[in-house]
C-alpha cells in the first residue's frame, strides 16, 4: 500500500523531479566536447547526487562505456561494456533528443524501485557523444523533490505524530465505550430498575466512540499508513466529515431528547434550554447540508 502511495506521489511531482534532475545534470556535463571530459564531470555529477544508486555513460548504441559511480560496493567499478539498447530510458533519449526521466522498475541491485535520468550530449555537428544515466530510488527522489515527503524529516517526525495522536485519540474512544457498556451491564436483569437517563447516557458515550473511532481511522490511514488515495479523493475526505458530524448530530439529539423528558418530569421551567439545544442541533444539520452542496458543486 505504501508503494502504491509512492508511485502516486511520483507521478503527481514527475515534472518538478525531472526539471531538477535535468536542470542539475545540465550544469554538471553540459560542455564536455569530448569523453575524456564527460569521465571528469561524472564525478561532479556523483557530488550532486550523493544518494544516487549508480552514475553511467552509454555510447549511441546503448553500450556502457563507464564503470558505475555508486555508493554500494558491490557495484561501483562494475558494469563497463553491458549493453543497455533495450532499456526504455536509452531509445526514448534517442527519439526525443532531450533529458528524460522514467517510470519506478524494480532495481537489480536492491530490488527496491528506481528512476532513470538520461542526458544526451551532442558534439558541434549535433552527432552524440553519449548518454548520461543516473540510478535514484523511489524514496531518494520523493524526498529531494517534496520536502513533506514520507521519507523527509518531516514527513517521518508528522508520522510519529500522528500515531501518537490517534493512540491518544483511540484510547478516548476505549474509555467511553467500557463506560457505555458498563452503565448497561450495571442495569442487571431488573427491568424494574431501569433508569432511562443512564440509556440515554450510555447510547451518547457509545456514540461519540463510535464517531472518535471513525476518525482515528481516517487520520491513521491517511497520515500514518499512506493509504491509497481513490480516484476522488475529496469525496473519501468528505465521507469521513459527513460520518463524524453525523455522529456528533446524533448524540446531541439524544441528549436534547433526554433532556426534554427529563425538565418535563421534573422542571418544565427548563424546557427552554432544551430547545437552544434542539436550535444548535438544527444548525448543526444546516450547516452540514451547505458544506455537501458546495463541495459537490466543485467537485
């Protein structure tokens, strides 16, 4: 799920990823006239991107024509001679003449998911001196081009916010369900004894636990384990509004009923605090009513 996640944020910043890459290696290599130079720059380009799996040079028939440049051993030094023509990333910078940047694929080396940056270099007579490719991992270029990434800082120190928060927020919703469910249990077998208050009390706490865990859940999916976003991904928002202030709607009606009974009885002086509630309430459901409509029109 969290890949799928990634792959979808990829997507969504591929432009800003490739005009950085491109803009970066540009001022790294362009110039080189010749493959002695090129050899020289692809060391400057490594300091660039420190995070980079590999640096490689192709020849124009999709030939390494350089050792790799990586950070992990077994494969610095390596890779001189292989030819790489078939690869996506080598025909597409022939056809299209400029940088290009690649969809994630499996690396063979990690196994993790990587892009490849390819850039053209062309001599004077605009014949091609080589290509350029760079190896970065899926993580490595979320977390360069998007600050808010999963994988910065501050995408991971937001994550174990989150987390605290919605334990925090989980063991609220705990606490008034074993409330609710005890004020039931303390009723016994007594039909007699039944206090109707204690009902309605029990049925607002076990409400608002179910209205706490509704949004724990969405902010736990969301935040913490990267869920998917579906095709439309302001009506998931919109559903989690709509069934949270439902819940909330309803336990104050159950208390606005309560009450009205209850000052009936007891204190028909009072049954006018039970109506500014019941006026709440209905602003409450107006409210909502004008949130869905306009939302709905935008989307």
């Amino acid at each position: 799920m969290i890949i799928v996640k990634d792959i979808q944020e990829y997507s969504e910043l591929r432009a800003r990823a490739r005009a950085y890459i491109c803009y970066t290696m540009s001022r790294s290599i362009v110039g080189s006239q010749t493959l002695e130079q090129v050899f020289i720059n692809l060391n400057t380009l490594n300091e660039a991107f420190s995070t980079a799996e590999a640096i490689y040079a192709l020849d124009k028939n999709g030939i390494q024509i350089t050792d790799n440049i990586s950070r992990y051993k077994n494969k610095h030094g390596t890779g001189k001679g292989e030819d790489r023509s078939q690869r996506a990333y080598f025909y597409k910078t022939l056809n299209e003449h400029r940088c290009t940047l690649t969809d994630p694929y499996p690396s063979l080396l990690t196994n993790e998911l990587v892009v490849t940056s390819s850039f053209p270099l062309y001599d004077d007579n605009d014949e091609l001196i080589t290509i350029i490719c760079i190896d970065i991992s899926l993580k490595n270029i979320l977390k360069i081009i998007n600050p808010s990434s999963s994988y910065s800082i501050f995408g991971s120190t937001s994550k174990i916010v989150y987390t605290a928060f919605s334990l925090a927020l989980f063991s609220v919703a705990l606490l008034l369900f074993l409330k609710g469910v005890l004020s039931f249990v303390n009723f016994g077998l007594d039909i007699k004894g039944i206090d109707i208050e204690e009902i309605f009390k029990s049925t607002i706490l076990l409400t608002l636990s179910l209205a706490i865990v509704d949004l724990v859940k969405a902010i736990f999916e969301e935040e913490v384990l990267k869920k998917e976003k579906k095709h439309n991904h302001s009506e998931e928002s919109h559903e989690t509004m709509v069934r949270f202030l439902g819940s909330i709607i309803i336990a104050l009606s159950i208390e606005a009923l309560m009450l009205v009974f209850k000052f009936a009885l007891t204190s028909p002086n009072k049954l006018l605090y039970a109506v500014y509630l019941l006026f709440g309430i209905t602003s409450l459901i107006l409210g909502l009513s004008v949130y869905l409509r306009v939302n709905q029109k935008k989307d």
